[in-house]
DNA sequence: CTCAGTTTTCAGACATTCCTGAAAATAGAG
DNA sequence: CTCTATTTTCAGGAATGTCTGAAAACTGAG
C-alpha cells in the first residue's frame, strides 16, 4: 500500500469497516482513499495507492458508483476518468442512508405489505401476521419520519440534531396543558398480548 | 421447511435481508421463525421448522444472543432452553440500533479519534486529517443526538416520530424572532474548501 | 477507417464463510 | 456418584465470495 501511515490506517479501518457495511474490502478502501484525497483520482491512482488490480478497482468503482457515493469527474486534456467524493459530508450520510434504506427497508416493507393483503389460513398464520402488521406500521413510521427529515436543508438538520431530545420538552409541555382529567395516554403500538 | 406458507414467505425473506444486515442466512431466519411464533421455542423446534442442523441452531442462537436480540426463557418442567424475541416491537428497533451502533458506528469513533490526535507528516496527510475532522463531528454529533432520543419513553418518541419536520418550524420562528439586520445563517460544516 | 489508450468482462485460482455430523462438554434427575 | 437429556465445540466438506490476468470492448485522435 502505497500510502503515508496516517492514510494508509484510515484505510485499513475503512476496509475492515466495509465488510460491515455490505460492501467488500477493496470497495471500502477505495472509497476511504478517494475520500481523503486532494484532488480526483483515476484508476490507476488507486492501483499504485492500494496495490490491487486493475480489475478490482474497476468493479470497485462500478460498486461505488451504484451507490451514488463516488463521482465521475472530466479533467481537461485527460481522456481517463477521474472519480471523487462530494466535499459536503452531510450529503455523503444522506446519500449512504438513502441507499442502505433502498436495500434494507425498502424490500421488507414491500414484502411485508404483500403478506399483510393474504388471508391466513389458521390461528398460527394469523398471529405471525400481527406480529407483521406491528413491525410494517414500525417501520412506516419510520421510514414517514424520515422523507420528512430528509428534505431540511443542512443547516436546520444540524439544528434539530443539536437539541436532540430538548424538543420533547414541547411536547410534555402540551400535553400537560391538554391532558384531561382522568384521560389515558396513547396507547403503545402492539396488536399481540403478552406471550407466557 | 415445516412451515405454513405464508410464514415461510417471512422466513425465507428475512434470511435473505440477513446477509445484508451482518448475518447470514439461518441467523435470520432463525430471528423471523422466533419472532412470528406464538409461544416460546426449543432448539429443536427450530430445527423442525427450518430443516437444517442441530449445530447450526446452536451457533445461530448464540450470535443472536450476542446482539441481544433472543432471550432465553424457562419453561416449567422442563429442561430444554426456550426462546423469544420481545414482544415490544420498539424494544427491538432500539436493540438493533444499539448493537449496529457498537459494531458499526464506534470502532470507526474511536479511529478517527487516534488518527485526529497525530501529527501529520506532510500536506496530504494534514488534508487527509482535515477530512477525518469533518467525518469525526458530524459521527459525534449523530451519536450524540441518538444517545439523546433513546432515553425517551416509547409514547414520546412515536409523538416525535410523527411529527417529522414539523419541529422544524419552531425553529424557523425562532430564526425569524432573533434574526439581526444584515446576520449570517449558521455556515455548513466543513474545513476543507471545495476540490477543483 | 486504424490505432493506441483506457475500461470492462469473465473464467478460474484463491480465500472466506457456512453448515454438518460426530464427539465432547454440561447439567439435572435419581 | 451414574445415567441420560441437552447443548456446545470443532474438523473438514460444501457453498460463496473475492481477486487476478488475459482478452474483449469501448473511445477518441488522427
């Protein structure tokens, strides 16, 4: 690896990281290397920086670029292509978030609503579809909170991330103004009873 | 797999999403079989369900264990262990995130940590850092905003959860209320100027 | 068109992970 | 303690995933 020691650690981590991540090895160093780097990097940048073939860092890319988390960037008078990261890192952890949610909630949810419209053929297929109707409206609340999030512009985001759970004090406030006497509150989301 | 059909759609799905989510395949469909199941079950129940291995049960039962994701539960008269996911769905989202947080989250704080308090030895390592900088703070705050929002109890969060961005105009009102003449918005986070 | 520079594809070598059956360890009953 | 039911460990075969070099495909210049 072709790296001062302070990179080359980072993307060491990077690739180790990457496994958990979905991603291989190589793909999570080449991203760490693109990220820390100055300017755009071709290709055979990354071969000389990481040690790996030509090929690899070509399906690496073609990974990365899948996930809309590396840029395809012309230079001037080079026919090679150049890639990078965007500079603002809020827009890498929304593109990262917005690409985890495609592949890890997205067909869930779907599979979900499709077994929620059968109809269950004995008391056994009947419970595990409470047990799915619990967890689909789970993550529709999820999932509606985030769209929602999503669209703030960076600097509210940051914000609304600062006070953390301060803005719950708003809302203890207001109920405590509506709460009427003898009133229950919401009840938690659970269409199944206790289990013995 | 001995299993009503519509279970077993469940099933096979979650096993799949599993390698997505850092488990493998069995893991998850071990998880889905445990969490639709009306009562708690034996390692040989899910051997009868899923049709694989003894061993492998252990060893999927384990690692779920591991993510405290699967209690053991006693069952009167009998020597056997038991199995259950919690009722609580919203127990095991907090679960889930906690354990993707230590696995995912906090080894790379700790890294950026190391690499932020070394001195860099030339240019590209003192840009590479700078980076480093701006991954470090937005992780810190992200982690501290959900350190924040896990202690609430689960009524307020689904109360927070459906508001979404609506929080946000407080914000906006306020912005407007103590806006100087001639005042800057808070500027984007960021300590490297825009690569050409 | 041809040609050189560049990227992509892909078969198969290599590496890792997963799964099983057999054997060892554990735990409770008697 | 012994005996039996149960769980865990683990070596190695099966299945997947990763990486490479060679060849094919692409691309723009001339």
């Amino acid at each position: 690896m072709n790296l001062p020691p302070l990179c080359e650690a980072f993307v060491l981590h990077f690739g180790e990281m990457g496994s958990r991540w979905g991603v291989n090895r190589t793909v999570g160093q080449i991203y760490a290397v693109l990220f820390i780097a100055e300017t755009a990097l071709c290709a055979d940048d990354l071969v000389d920086r990481l040690g790996i073939s030509r090929s690899n860092v070509s399906m690496g890319l073609k990974e990365l670029q899948s996930w809309n988390l590396v840029r395809q960037r012309p230079v001037a008078g080079d026919r090679r292509d150049f890639f990078t990261t965007p500079d603002d890192i809020y827009s890498i952890v929304r593109t990262l978030v917005n690409e985890r949610k495609k592949r890890e909630i997205d067909p869930t949810l779907s599979m979900l609503r499709e077994l929620l419209m059968q109809t269950p053929a004995n008391a056994q297929e009947q419970h595990a579809q409470a047990r799915l109707k619990d967890m689909h409206e789970l993550i529709e609340l999820l999932t509606a909170w985030y769209a929602d999030i999503e669209k703030l512009e960076t600097d509210r985001l940051i914000q609304l991330l600062s006070l953390g759970s301060k803005v719950a004090k708003i809302l203890e406030v207001k109920d405590r103004i509506f709460a009427l006497p003898g009133g229950k509150g919401r009840q938690p989301l659970s269409s199944t009873p206790n289990r013995g």
